[in-house]
C-alpha cells in the first residue's frame, strides 16, 4: 500500500475528478492507475504533473514513443518500480515491440556500466566536449 | 584529473592501441576521449567495454540517435558529468538538433519529478501493469 | 523478507533487547519496527545507528518535524520504500499535516526536475555561490 | 562549461528575457544564475521550470527556509553539485544559519546511513506503517 | 511480476537454453533465477550479460567472495532491492559469514554517510589526491 | 569551493583540531584532507564522522583494504568524485594494486549493468533468495 490511501472517484475532489476524466479521455481507457490516485490528495499538485506530462509526451521534435522509452531509462537509472512498470506498459501501447524493448534494455545496461567506470575513474571531461 | 593517468597512445599497450585504433576508425576522427585512455590502463576492460559500445549503439530496431538521447537519460538520472558531455557530443554528431534536445531534457526532468513522486508516495503498481 | 530473518525480542542479544527497549521508550510504543529487527544481527551497528538517530532527530536548531521531512526527501531521492514508508509515518506522528505532506512533495518533485536538468546540462557553479 | 553555452540577455529570446526580468524582480538582484541561462535554450521549459520554482518555493504550510534545505537534501542524494551549491546560498539568503545547517548535514548523512542499511538488508515494510 | 514474463526452459530459445545450462553446471544447482528468466526474452543480452559475470566473478587479483560484496555495495547505493537478495545469497554460498556481513553493512552505511556529507558541501578534490 | 570555507588548524575550533591531531597520528601524514576541513564547521558532527570512520575502517572479520574497495564501490554508484578520490588513494596506500583496481572496476561495472536490467524489468524475488 501507498503512504495514502489511493482516492476513488467517489472520495476524490471535483477538481481531481477533472484530472480523472481528461486522462481518461486522452488514453481512451477506463483505468485510471494509482499514481493519479495517490496524488488526487493534493489536486493542485495532480493537476500540475498532469498537465505536465500532457504538454511534455506529446508528439514534437520527439515522437510520443521515444519519449517513453526515455522515461523508462530515467526509472532504471532511478530504480523506480512503479515508474518502470507504468512506462513499460505505456510504451508498448504506443507501439515499443519485443525488439525495441530489447535494445533498449541493452543501452540502459551498458550506459549504467560507462557511467559506474566514469564515475569510479572520474575522468576529467576533454575539451573537445566543451566547445 | 582522473583517478588514474590518461594513456597516450605511446604509454598504451599495443591492444589498447588497438581499440584506439578502432575508435578513430570507426569515428572518423583523430580524438581518442579520455574515458577511453583512462580504460586504457586494463586492456581487457577496455576491449570488453569498447565492444559492447560497438554492439549494443549501431543501428537496429532503434536508430542510433535515439540510443544516445537514452543514454543521456540514464547519465542525468546518474549524475554522471562525463557521460552527459560526451554522449550530448555524441547526440548532436548523430543529427540531434535543438528542438530534440530541448524535448529530450523535458522528459528527463518530467521523468525525474513522477519518479521522486511515486518514490515517496511507494505507490503500488497497477494490477493492470502487471499482465 | 528481508535478507536477514527479523529477531524477536526473544531471539535478540540482551544488548539488542536493549536498544529495542530505549526505542520503545522514547517512542511511548511497544512497537519495534522491522528495521531495527534486521539490525539486530549486528547490536553494535544497532546500537551506533540508533544512538546516531537519537542524538540527530531530537530538537534542536530545526525541530524534529522538519528532520522527519528532510529524512523523507533524501529517502525519496534514493528510492529507499521502506524509508519513505516509516519517515512518512514518523512525520504524522510529529504533526505532519496533509497541506505539509502536500508541499513537501511538491519540493521533492520540483528538486527532481531540476536536478534533473543540471546534471543533464552540466550548469557551471556560479562564481557568486563560490564566495 | 555546461553542454550549451549561456545565454546572455542579449543572446536570450524574448521570452526568455521576460523570466530573467522575474528572476531579478523577485530575488531583489541582478543576478541571473547559470542555470537559468543554460535553460534560455529552450524558453518554453525555461518558463515552466520558473512558474513551478514561484509556485511551489512561496511561503504555505511550509516555510520557503524549509522548503530550501528539502532541496538541498534531494540535490545531496542525488550527487548535484550545482544544485547543492544554488540552494545552499538561496537557504542562507532566507535566513539559514550555522547551527541550521549543521542538523540539516546531520540528517542528511543520517538518512543516508539507513538507506543504504534498509536497502541492503531488504527490510519489509511493516504492518504498522500500511495503515 | 515483472515486465516480462519469467520464461521457463521450455519457453526460452535454444540460445537461451544454452545459458541455462551453463549457469546450472557452474553453479552447481538445478534453479536458474528469476534474472536470466527475464532476460532470456533477449538471447543476445543474455549471452553477453552472462559471460561477463563468468569472466568478472572469477578468481584472480581479487577473490570471488570480495567481489560479492562489492557487487552488494554497487546494488544497496543503487537500492536494486533484487540484485541485494541475489548477491547475498551468492556471497554466503561463497563464505561469507555473519561477522562479514556486518561489517560490509557497517562499511555500506558509512560511505552512504560521507558520501552524503561530501555532496552536500561540494568538498573540492584535495591536490594530494589528484598526483 | 566547497559550500563552505575549508577551516585551517588555525581557524578549527579545539574540538575540531582534537579531530585532525588524531587523523594526523592514526594516518601518519600531515595532511588532513579537505572533507575534514569542511566539516570542521561542526564540531560534533566532524567528531562523530571520524570516530565512525576509525571504528568501522579498522581490521576485524573484514581487512582494511577490502573495507576501502566496498567504499569506492558505494561511491562510483552514488557518483560521489570527491569519495572516490579520497578512497581510491586510501585504498591504494592500503596495497590495492593496479590488477586490484582493474577488477574493482570491472565488478562496479558488471554490477551498474545488471543493477540497471533488474530494475527496468522489475524481476521479482526468488523464492529461494527469501529463504
């Protein structure tokens, strides 16, 4: 269980229940998952995220799918279950296939092995980087 | 500076030599990173490290620019300055351009805001996520 | 489970049982939580911690509340759950309110995003934060 | 050098001058930090970044002091330097003392502590917390 | 669960099966874990991930069971709560005793500690540690 | 700079240079290294840190040097630079050679690469690690 209880329709404010229905609409499902749920305590901080992950996952100069596998590389790096959970699930409704997941694992892993040796060594950045 | 020397090429063993080698091939380019010449101090750790970066960053399911913008994920989330400079390098040598990378850094701090979120909510993952 | 079986008062050396009832008396509860069961393995890192907790939590220049919310913003950085789940709980206790909890992650949230960006961008130390 | 260069106000958009115009108003300075220089590049995550910091860092059910030494807190287990050196300043200039940021180092290394002990061991969450 | 589904020796390509079979003849035991089950979705990873651990585990200048608890350390300051289960288990099939073990976790929580406490005041690299 | 000026012997208070004259004795050098001098801002704080330190650090079920290693380890994953300076000279004045360091190295990495795969896939616990 959560460090909250996880609001229903019924126990949400008005204002949460907006957010409720826009996601909804937007992901064309029922399910509304438990994050939203967690945070409908505080519906000016769900509005805000909300609003956020609208504005920020749609299509632009990255594709939504990119984005998301972005997402679930941030989480690894992170270790957050939750998030690797929910942004797995919403890459592949977004088109992630069995290979592309594949590959992206691969760079997760290698990027957390560079980044253990960089880190170990503290290399010093070249100067060829800062220009 | 580093925990250990940077090697040139004339302190590197002829098999470091010889990833040197690879990379300026492979790179189209004279500039060895100092990663690569910290490495340089175990050759096999620099040989498996070179190799898997070979394998795992070449085109496939994901294009390589889009495996560079998650490895940028992965070495925000890690704090690692190293692995930020010179995978942003490697990012805009491969045809990121502003508007991606201004979208790129938008998920990563969208990413980093849910991810402390749900860290500190511990939210339970979705009965729906798990299928 | 944890790595480690949980002690019982019973199966607790009687330096253990000590510390577990100095915590049970500050804390006016015959509860003794499962972090400190695990310890139990090792009395003198039981003891060094939980003296460590004592002499660091007790009011001071910052009252305890806010420690317990300082303690649930590094938890949450670090991805620690069981530390986000027992430091939640302990700020309740000290008077936590929902509006508090609500602002709390809201910081936590927004020092995300922004740590997020400056490891992402490698910002330079202003020389006006050096003096 | 950060992966951008900073933008000057000549250099910044409009836009993005607009927020360094607020920066200055509200802080009572004429410094505009690096870090809002380096996100110039990108006037749309440089507004929403700067809305959330006016929101969220104003005076609530937490106190803005508060609110600094939670960012100081985060930025410290997340290893961002810029970010501990920002908030660190902003926390003095809103009245953090010595003896404040002596307990606020003291919980910080303390949480760290059992962290990185509930996380090795494994610890489960216990019954009492879930309620 | 997972975001995969565990794959069984009947599920799992020959390729994988391979690796199976080779975890079970260096270890001694029927049970392949949860681990390579997921990652067999991807027999490419797997081989490679594989026979990094059969090269890096191996004796040489460190032994086996030191390199255990190194990999516990890694795992706790990254809270990867699976690979904390996994590496104890791997560390007390190779020798480690309660003695040992506690004191890893003495050491664990100490550099958690300081490494707080470093990244918290941006100690600046002494000049004697950078010859 | 760090966050705060380092404090000369001249500028520490008693208490504090009770602290460097044991550091000094116990290690053998003149050097006191910047992390003290820092945290010499507190007395209480820098007394705790080092008697810690002199208590977990010394020989017991673990050597010295394996001690030093596990703490580099703790610091590559936490991306602390100054840490894994501080400890990597530590652990070389202890008699880690170059073959050491190299393996070190490459367990941190092998460890960040299978850390990062457990947590995008989210494996759940074996059974047979619970045990």
């Amino acid at each position: 269980m959560a460090v909250v209880p996880l609001l229903s329709d019924a126990e949400a404010s008005a204002e949460a229940r907006g957010v409720f229905d826009e996601i909804r609409a937007l992901r064309g499902t029922d399910h509304v998952n438990n994050f939203w749920r967690a945070l409908a305590h505080d519906p000016a901080l769900l509005r805000a995220t909300w609003d956020r992950v609208k504005t920020v996952m749609r299509p632009g100069a990255l594709d939504p799918l990119t984005k998301e596998m972005v997402y679930i590389a941030v989480s690894a790096a992170n270790g957050c279950g939750y998030c690797a959970h929910s942004h797995t699930a919403a890459a592949r409704a977004k088109g992630m296939t069995r290979e592309m997941h594949a590959e992206l694992l691969a760079v997760i892993a290698l990027a957390m092995h560079t980044n253990g040796l960089a880190s170990a060594l503290q290399v010093e950045v070249d100067e060829a980087f800062r220009a």
